[in-house]
C-alpha cells in the first residue's frame, strides 16, 4: 500500500474506532506547488555560471541559504534546499529530492510508474591533483566520497505518530542513486529542435508515408498518424551538439520509511553512505557527481480516498553534509563538527508573531529550544550564547557565554544540556508605542578552540516580528489542511483561537491557500468570526459569504479578505471559515510549529481538537488601518457589471481607471474558467455556455470586487 495513502488511512482507522467521530474527517495533503522555488525561478531566472573547477575538499552541509542549490558548488536547479522537511539532519538544512520541478510545479512527466525527476549535479571539481603535496593525484592518495541520506514522511516522535509525520516517503521502486562522470572533451549529436510545416491543401498522408524534410535537406520524415490539409505537425528543424558525459553508478538504493531505520536504531534519522574513488578514469580535473532520484503518483490511491489535488511533493529524499577530499580511510564517519541541527524558536510563548500595540510581557515565553548535535567521535567542549538586536542594529541583550561537554551523537543523541538546548529568555521588550518593532535574535553554539572544521552552522537566528497580525505559522507551508465530511449535506468549519490584551478592531483576515492539481481546491467559503465559549469557538460575531480561495502573485504572500466594516473583537476570539461542500480547500499547514488545542474543527454539530500537529495558516490583522508587511487596503470603488444578465459582453460602470484591474471567472463549483487583464472596461464571456458564474475584479492582485452573473 502507498505509505502516502497510508497517513489517510491510518487516520480512517482512528474513525471506525472512535464513533462520534465517524461522520468527520481532517486530513493533511502534500504540496503540489513549491512557492519558495517558484519566486526563486522568477528572482533567478537563469542560473548563474560555473568559473574554475572547485578544489578540494568539497563540503556542502545545505547549512545556508534556502531555495536553489549553490551555483557556485552545483549545475543545476531541480532539488530544493531547506530546513522544512528533513527530520533531524546532521546539521540545520539539507536538499530534497521530490516530484517537483525547477518551477516548483509536479513534472509533466509525472505518471504511476517510477519516473526521473530530480537531478542534483556538482560543478566540476579536481581530481588530478593533490596540492596538499603538489603532484598529482594518486589513487593511493585515499579519497573517499560520503554524504547522509533520509526518506521523507518521517516524524519526531518516538515511537512515530500517524498525523505527526512531515513529507512523504519513496516507495520501493521509488529510487535515489548516487553517479560519478566527467566530461569527455567531445563534442556530439544530441537530438533536434523542431518547427512547424504545414500540410498542403492538395495533400494527404497516412502512417507510414514519407516526404522529404523541408528543413533539413536529406532527412526523411515518417508520418506516424494520418494527416490531412492545412494540419500543422513538429518537424526536426536543426540538429543540437553539445559535450560528451560519461556517468557511471556507484551507489542506489530503493525507497522505505524512516521508520524501518528507527526500529533498527533510534538514533539513525539519517545514514552516511562512504564511497572510496579507486578507479583512475576519475583523476582528471572535471570529476563530477549527481544525485537522481525515481518517484511515481500513486494516483488510484488518492482518488478512492476522494483526495483532490493528489499529485505533490511526494517520493522525498533529503541529503546533507557531503564531504570529498584525499586522506581519509573507511571509518573515517565523523567531522570534527557541532551544530544546530533545527532552526531555533521564537522569544513568545504562543505565537511566531503578534501585534505590537497588543504585546504584554506575559506573552513572553519562559526558554527558547535548540537542537543541537556534536558530529564528531569524542565529548567536545562547547559554548553557547545568545545576542538581541532591534532592527538588527541595536543592542537589547547579550546572554553569558555558557560552557559544557557535548557528547557525541552517534552514541548520546543530541545534546541536552538545557543552559544550551533551553537556554532561559532573561529578557523582555518594551513597547514603544510604535506601529510595529522587529529584533533579531542571534544563537552560537561553538566548539572551543579553532578545531570545529565547518562554522557556518553553528549560527542560527530567528526574526521576531511584532506588527499588525497574529500568527502561529513562520510563513512557509510544508503540507495543507482540509475538511472532509461524509454527511449527506457536508457543513464543516476551521477556527483558530487567538488572544487579545485589550479591545481591538479586527481589519482583515490573511490567509494562505496551497495550490492544489488544476486548482481543484477552488470552491466557496464563509469567511467567520466566532466569539469564546470555554476555550472552543462560542457565537458568531461576523460571516462573510461567497468568498473564493486566491493565491498571492508573490509566491508566498498571504491573500487579504476584508470584512465589508471593522469587527469590534474583544478577549478571545476565533477566525476561520465554513464550507458547506466536500471540495478540500487545502489551507496552508505549517508542521514546523504546533498549535494544537489553539484550532479546531467541525464537521457535525461539535468542535474538536485537531490531532495533527501544525499550525493552519491564517492570521488576523487587528488594530488601526495602515499599510504594513504587505497588507493592502481595497480600493473604496462600487463596481456594477452590466448587462446582467447578459447575451454578450459585461462591461464594469462606475470605473475610475483601468491600469492594474484583471477579472476572473468561476462556475459554480468553484472552477476557475477565465483570467484576463481588463480591456477597455470589457468582459469576454463569448466562452461561457448559459448559465450561472462569479465574475471577481482585482486590483493589482488584490481582490475588490466578487459578482454573480448569467449568461443567456
């Protein structure tokens, strides 16, 4: 059975056992868009180019930057470099390998059975020389290859939770091999680019036929199918030539579960593959190595768990820490390193960020948590600090340099040592009376002494943003949340519990909708606001209905829905939102931050704690109006589309400008059929068969208008 359907399932089985659970459904899906690579592509449209051949030793820990992979240390952009996904690394930040491409999209190729897909190649590196002796490079020189690998789908608990898990794991055939090459120096055919031709009116083929290629002299084209006048067809248009690879295998393995490699050992998250280069054809001065991974779509699977929107970053690999360098010897498994292996916490105690005007002290929490790993193979003396900046200019706070052994991990674990690993907050920020604050919150976890070989992972810093919004996601989605019932009529809602020092004015709603295959997760919701009863979501205080999911221009921006006034909110209160159909709509779900028994869900008459550990991503924006972090406020238009109904073309009256305003058409399922700049105040609906359909009008990007239309 696919182990990504086995997440649904297991959590199925938890229905059947629980009754007054068997009518309700939450369930977390994978992300068939990657918008972090998806700005990176629009940032970073072409790669940068490789200079010189890299020299030894070759280091790549994935410690910094996140996105594409470095360009000075690697040829391509198909794996994705983060700190989301992998379940404790050697150290913070590794790449994963996965079904999406260098857009961030599913490959086209995607399909049921084992397919490529990523592709992580290093720059050219030298081999023909040792220039720790400057002479060439010997086989006898002992150069070893290694690097640490992990399935994705893993969790952190010991024994592993079902609704905890983070990615999704390789199944068997879903393979990561391991190939060494170079290039030959030779320059050979690789294939055609092609151009149209267009069949004559006088003629006419068959499978079969042949005719003379018009664009390259002396190549015949071979009809496959049948092809009739004026059908344009793909003809080779000119050759392609390009260098020689050689690439040989060296290592695979075949998908499994993180879980297998804990049962083995519940240490083992990640495995380090040590490969010695004894064979000479690689001493030259262009070796290169490359990662490939296999993945497949179970897609029967998805589609009998009525999961929409299946295709994802599924089949994960992650990889981190690869060394390359001369003198080292078969055992030669632990670099004289310590570093933080997780990106460290935020100074509040429940949330990532909150608004300025509405922080108290008492919303600061008491430790922050650090994971935190010596490499090596022997105890090391470590120290650790912290250091607070506001604006990441002005000192607030610097902590004590505390010091202590760390042992290693491969036998202890991480180290726990809580004046490092839970270091106390012994500060406290001051309100300023400002719209906004920032501070930057600076960790360094260091071996004493100049012998730790890789510094750049002994830092870790966490921005805290106090502005307008509260939030308990960081920003980034590693999966989505959804709502499914299995009523006759389905009534489900989400709501999240935030809490408000004084009274306030909530202005608008952020939130963080993933795309789904075909935006298949596009259908209508009520936007709502619930007062408190007993810590679970009481009366109703605002609804907004006829509300779409939308998806910001920016990749990961948040979309604004804006009530039609301010709601006055006071103490405790609740955003979210009710869908009165069974389309997943795949809210953001961050699972890097868990905010159980802050949201709850509803699909018959009762509230309930989600088991999934996250944090749904949507945050309300309270306080006075202003422009901040991205917030905009809606153009004041009244937009009247006429005729209605129409025979024709709609046109938009009342309208002040034109510049920036596009319009989207949806049917009444949700699907979104039409997106087209505005033109002269015109709509197109020459499209449209008759019938019923939402027209929206946005303003450079930001949703103004939503209108029910006909169409006779």
């Amino acid at each position: 059975m696919s182990y990504r359907i086995h997440r649904l399932f297991a959590f199925i089985g938890i229905l059947i056992c629980l009754p007054f659970l068997a009518h309700s459904q939450e369930f977390v899906t994978g992300l068939a868009y990657n918008p972090v690579i998806a700005k990176a592509a629009k940032q970073q449209p072409r790669a940068a180019k490789n200079g010189e051949a890299l020299p030894l030793p070759f280091v790549e820990d994935f410690s910094v930057g996140i996105g594409y992979p470095d360009a000075r240390k690697w040829q391509d952009r198909l794996a994705f470099v983060n700190n989301s996904f992998p379940i404790y690394p050697p150290s913070i930040g590794a790449v994963t390998m996965d079904a999406l491409d260098a857009q961030g999209v599913v490959y086209p190729q995607a399909s049921r059975e084992a397919f490529p897909a990523d592709t992580l190649t290093s720059s050219p590196i030298r081999l023909d020389s040792n220039f720790t002796h400057h002479r060439p490079m010997y086989v006898s020189d002992s150069l070893y290859f290694s690097f640490y690998y992990q399935p994705g789908g893993g969790s952190r608990q010991t024994p592993p939770v079902e609704w905890e898990r983070v990615g999704d794991a390789p199944e068997f055939d879903d393979e990561l091999i391991l190939e060494f090459g170079y290039a030959t120096g030779n320059i050979i055919f690789m294939g055609y680019t092609y151009g149209e031709y267009t069949i004559g009116p006088d003629e006419y083929y068959v499978a079969g036929d042949t005719i003379d290629n018009p664009f390259i002299p002396g190549l015949i084209y071979i009809f496959e199918s049948n092809a009739f006048p004026g059908e344009t067809i793909l003809m080779p248009y000119d050759s392609i030539f390009g260098p020689e690879y050689v690439w040989n295998e060296v290592w695979s393995t075949h998908g499994c579960t993180l879980d297998s490699w804990l049962a083995e050992n519940p240490l083992q998250y990640f495995k380090q593959v040590l490969i010695p280069i004894t064979d000479p054809q690689y001493l030259r001065n262009n070796f290169q190595f490359r990662f490939r991974n296999y993945a497949s779509l179970d897609l029967d699977a998805w589609s009998s768990g009525n999961i929409v929107g299946w295709a994802s970053n599924c089949d994960q690999w992650h990889i981190d820490y690869i060394r390359l360098d001369v003198d080292r010897y078969a055992n030669d498994l632990y670099p004289n390193d310590v570093a933080f292996v997780s990106p460290t916490t935020s100074a509040l105690s429940l949330y990532q960020s909150m608004p300025w005007h509405q922080y108290r002290t008492s919303d600061m929490g008491a430790n922050f948590h650090n994971d935190l790993s010596n490499l090596s193979s022997a105890t090391k003396n470590t120290f650790y600090n912290y250091s607070v900046k506001k604006d990441g200019v002005t000192n607030i706070y610097t902590s004590t340099v505390n010091n202590e052994n760390a042992s290693p991990y491969h036998t202890n674990g991480l180290h726990t040592y809580p004046y490092h690993a839970e270091p106390a907050i012994n500060f406290s920020y001051t309100y300023d009376n400002e719209d906004s604050a920032s501070f930057t919150i600076t960790h360094v976890f260091r071996m004493e002494g100049a012998n730790d070989e890789l510094l750049r992972n002994d830092t870790c810093s966490f921005e805290q943003k106090f502005y307008n919004y509260y939030a308990f996601d960081d920003g980034t989605a590693e999966g989505g949340y959804c709502l499914l019932s299995s009523q006759g009529s389905p009534d489900a809602s989400l709501a999240v519990q935030f809490t408000l020092a004084q009274p306030d004015t909530l202005r608008c709603v952020r939130m963080y909708f993933n795309h789904a295959l075909n935006d298949e997760n596009v259908d209508y919701f009520t936007l709502m606001v619930w007062d408190d009863n007993n810590g679970q979501p009481g009366n109703v205080i605002y609804s907004m209905e006829s509300q779409l999911p939308a998806f910001g221009e920016e990749y990961l921006q948040f979309v604004n829905y804006y009530p039609e006034e301010p709601v006055a909110i006071e103490g405790t209160f609740y955003v979210g939102f009710r869908q009165t159909h069974n389309t997943q709509l795949n809210l953001g779900f961050d699972q890097n931050n868990d905010a159980r028994g802050h949201f709850f869900y509803k699909t018959t008459n009762e509230w309930r704690e989600s088991f999934y550990r996250g944090a749904p991503m949507i945050r309300p924006v309270v306080g006075k109006a202003y422009d901040h972090s991205g917030i905009r406020q809606p153009q004041e238009q009244t937009l009247k589309l006429y005729p209605n109904p129409t025979t024709g073309d709609l046109f938009i009256g009342e309208l002040e400008e034109t510049d920036g305003l596009e319009y989207q058409i949806f049917d009444l399922y949700g699907r979104m059929l039409d997106a087209q700049p505005v033109e002269g105040g015109r709509i197109n609906t020459a499209q449209l068969v008759p019938g019923m359909y939402m027209v929206r009008i946005l303003k450079d990007h930001s949703i103004i208008s939503t209108e029910k239309i006909i169409k006779h």
